[in-house]
C-alpha cells in the first residue's frame, strides 16, 4: 500500500512533468464510472476544465477523482463525485 504523502509526491512529480498519473480510487464516489479499486489514467489538462470530465485533485490529505459540473462566479470550481447527489465546491 503506497502512504498517502508518497501518492501525492508522485501526482506532484507527474503534474510538473506534464505526464499522466496513475490513481487507484479506494472509495464509492465515483460509482459506477470507477469503482474501489479501480485504476484511472489522468494527464495534465492543455486547456480549462470542461463540464463532465472527470478531475483529479487535492482535497486536505489526499487525492480525490470527482466530475467537473462547472465554474462559480468567485473563481471555485463545482465538483462532484458520480454517486452522490449534491456538489462539492473546491477552491482552485
């Protein structure tokens, strides 16, 4: 099992390299589009978000995969995880 500082390390590393990232998702979230255990490739975005891709980022201590539903006036963005009913708003 890879410690979470470690993971984040690498997406860090990965991020600065502009390379994809290997992330393995460990919770409901994003059911049924991945589910625990399932591995999913990300690249660093050439452009701004669009509304339905799936972002991979930070969130207090460890790394998140939520859908991107769009931008808020003060500059957050509206995330979401496929499973729950209700946005997440993350400041960017």
């Amino acid at each position: 099992l890879v410690s979470v500082d470690h993971e984040i390390a690498a997406w860090r590393v990965a991020c600065a390299r502009g390379v994809p990232f290997a992330f393995r998702g460990l919770g409901a979230s994003m059911w049924p589009s991945l589910r625990a255990g399932d591995e999913a490739l990300f690249a660093p975005l050439a452009h701004a978000p669009r509304a339905g891709e799936v972002l991979l980022y930070r969130a207090g201590d460890r790394l998140v995969a939520h859908r991107f539903l769009g931008f808020r006036v003060e500059g957050t963005l509206r995330l979401r995880g496929d499973y729950w009913n209700t946005a997440q708003d993350h400041l960017m």
